[in-house]
C-alpha cells in the first residue's frame, strides 16, 4: 500500500520522547488530505497532550477502551474497520511486545489485535532496549507476522546514548511507508548506476563541467533499493544525500568515473549510465592558478572515454541503459544514439527538463518502439524506468530459458 492509496489511516502513539514527533506526522499526514484517526496510549500521554493531536488531527483523540463517545461502545471494532492502514509511531519496546503476543489490555492493542488492514510500526526506544534479545526477537517475529518494521535510525537518543533506536524523521517516515510498499522486482539483482556531472580540472580552482543535479541517477539508486536491488552508485559532485542502502562511490573527473564503474562492474547485471560526462579534458591543466592578463587563451581539449560504450562493449556486458538528453528532435536523435550505442534500452528527455528540477518526462526507446512517461517527480519516473528494465529482463530470460527436451 503506497501512500496515495491510503486515504484514512490510524496513527497510534505510545509512551517516548520521540511521540512530539508524531505531531508533526500527523500534520504531514493531514496535509497529504489523509484522513487520521489518533489514538494514544495512557502512557503516550504523559509526553505529548491529546488536545495537541485533535488539533493537528481535527477529530477527537480516543486514549481508552471503555470512552463511550463510540455509540456501540466497540472503539476497537470501528477503528480499526475503518482504517486503511494503522501506524504506530512510535513503537515503544513495551507495545511491540504486547503486540508480538497478541495482547489487547488497552484501546490501542486491541485495535492492532482486531485490524484487517496492515499495520506499520515504527519503533523507537533506548539502543540497549532495542538491542535486548527479547526486542531483537518480538521484532523478528512480528516481521514474519507481516508486520511492517519502519527503521529505527541511529544517532543521538533523548537518553544521552548514541545507537539504534531513534525513531524515523517524519518525513523519511513517509518515504519509508511508500518504498517499503514498491514491488520488489529487481530481488537479488546487482545493479551499477552513474550519476551527476563530471568535472575536468582547467586550473587549480577552475574546470569543465555542466548543470547535472545528480537528481535522476540519485532517484534511480532509490527506486533500484526500494525494488529490492544491490546498489551501487558512482557520482559525480553532487549537494545530494546518498539514498539509504547505496554504495555511494564519489569521483571528480571522467577517467576516474570509469574506473570506479570498470572496479565495480563484476557480476553486475544492470549498469544505468545517468552522468552527464564531460566529453573531453583539459590536456594540460595548469596546477597553479591561471592569471588573467589580456591575451586569448587557449584550452587543448581532448575527447574523454565513453564509459557507457566501454561498458556495452564488453564480452558478456549487463543490461546496459542510456540517457540522452536532446535539444531537439528528441525520438530521432534518441533513436538513433540508442542504435549507435548498441543499447537494449535508452531514456530520452529534452535538455530542459533533464538539469535540475524535481520532475521530468522521458521517452523509454527500445526494440519495440517508444514508451513515452508523461511528466512526473524523478522518483516516479525511475520506478516506471526500473519497472520497464524488469519487465525486459524477464522477458530476456524466457526467451533465452531452453526448451526442456526429454531424456531417453
Ligand atoms: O552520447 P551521449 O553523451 O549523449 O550519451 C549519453 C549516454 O552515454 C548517457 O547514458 C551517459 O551517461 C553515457 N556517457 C558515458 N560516457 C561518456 C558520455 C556519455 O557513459 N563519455
């Protein structure tokens, strides 16, 4: 259940510090035009008020089973037959054991005992309680339940030790309940992904490079990891934070960028080549810096290697795709970088849209003709990209699977 298609949801809160941050969930989630229903713990409200909630919320706030605002006297029932997921954030160690075992001595418990819908929980609690065997256990078996576990993260506690066990920031939160929902496609695949601008040294603080944000080759990464991929990612410089799970290998220049992606390349089975390279270098970059005067000066600029040709080329390459970004024309001159590329699958979008912004529209171009993706944030598009790879990888397979012959 991605985030979109949860329109009323239970947000159920339990005793730690990190439950002020489900008042800022709450407004994220009301925000998104979800309708919340919150329901707190009697610990719950020893950190954070109910008015609090019912404001961000505008409903009422239940904390106890025996409320009779509900007419027939079954909160537990109702809530949980209404909502389309339950969260429960945070999680307290307490509540996840409750929970593991199927306890319901108060509101909140037997709504997750009475639920039909999924329940998410978001643990947060001190490292050592969230380290304790019997924590390590209640949360393995309620993954096996099929409960969704979202985080903890580590970092500074509220307690003054450092670890896991810090609830999610509400925002990654959200993202966390979307990538935790996203098929997992590419399970056990290992894929290479360039990304951002590369950039070749004129002088000491001067070089060659364009006005790639990284943003697509990053969304890719994500979406790859979110599809249950091994990921790795070869970037250029970028102001992005690397997605959570990648292995993030940064590089300046094109040569180093290719033999991060040549070091990287082993059992790979799809490279996503999204850096913009800088096509040629400086010959003979100056170390010190290049002082002005009045004269022309002259930059000897000499064509870089085209890592995306040099990985096609290889004796059994993985499934190689392309970008292209194009001023004009973009199907022919798409089409046919695609064919002299020698590439299965090439992504296509106008120069415009492809530096910068948060969304993009692309044209996926492969033997069977165009598959255009109308605009949308980066994030969607590579999981319609990645979906597409899966889909032409399965089929690859098939095709190539022998026909099973009988034995005499
Ligand atoms: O030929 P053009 O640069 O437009 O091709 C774009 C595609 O080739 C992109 O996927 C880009 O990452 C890759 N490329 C590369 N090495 C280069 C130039 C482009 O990998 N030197």
């Amino acid at each position: 259940m991605a985030l979109s298609s949860i329109k009323r949801i239970l947000v159920g809160i339990t005793g730690g510090i990190a439950a002020y941050k489900a008042a800022e969930l709450v407004r994220l989630l009301v925000r998104q035009g979800i309708d919340v229903q919150v329901v707190m713990t009697q610990a719950a409200c020893h950190f954070i008020t109910p008015v609090t909630l019912q404001a961000l919320s505008g409903k009422p706030v239940f904390t106890d089973l025996w409320d009779d605002r509900i007419d027939n006297g079954m909160a537990h029932i109702e809530f949980s037959r209404d909502a389309d997921a339950i969260l429960i954030a945070p999680a307290s160690a307490d509540f996840l054991a409750k929970i593991t075992h199927g306890m319901a001595d108060d509101l909140l418990s037997n709504i997750c005992l009475a639920r039909s819908c999924p329940l998410m929980v978001a643990p947060a609690m001190n490292v050592q309680m969230w380290e304790n065997p019997a924590t390590r256990r209640n949360v393995a078996q309620l993954k096996r339940d099929g409960v969704i576990v979202l985080g903890p993260d580590s970092g500074d506690q509220a307690c003054g030790d450092t670890g896991m066990g810090r609830m999610l920031e509400p925002e990654t939160l959200l993202d966390a309940i979307d990538a935790s929902q996203q098929p997992k496609l590419l399970a056990g695949k290992k894929v290479l992904i360039t990304a951002g601008p590369t950039f070749e040294a004129i002088d000491a603080v001067r070089g060659i490079t364009n006005l790639s944000s990284g943003k697509m080759g990053y969304a890719i990464a994500r979406a790859a990891i979110e599809m249950g991929a091994e990921v790795t990612l070869v970037s250029g410089q970028t102001s992005l934070k690397s997605p959570h799970g990648a292995n993030l290998v940064k590089v300046t220049t094109t040569q180093q960028m290719l033999s991060a992606v040549m070091e990287n390349l082993q059992d790979r089975d799809i490279f996503i080549g999204v850096a913009a390279v800088a096509d040629y270098y400086v010959l003979n970059p100056s170390e010190q810096k290049i002082k002005k005067d009045a004269h022309i000066l002259t930059l000897e600029l000499a064509p870089n290697p085209d890592i995306l040709a040099n990985v096609v080329s290889l004796p059994d390459p993985p499934f190689c795709v392309g970008f292209a970004a194009e001023s004009e024309n973009l199907y022919e001159f798409a089409e046919h970088k695609r064919r002299r590329k020698n590439l299965p699958l090439l992504a296509a979008n106008l120069i415009q849209d492809a530096f910068g912004g948060d969304e993009s529209e692309l044209i996926l171009l492969d033997d069977k003709g165009a598959h255009p993706l109308p605009r949308a944030p980066k994030l969607t598009l590579a999981r319609q990209l990645l979906k597409h790879v899966a889909g032409m990888l399965k089929e690859q397979k098939s095709a190539t699977a022998q026909p099973i012959t009988e034995q005499s």
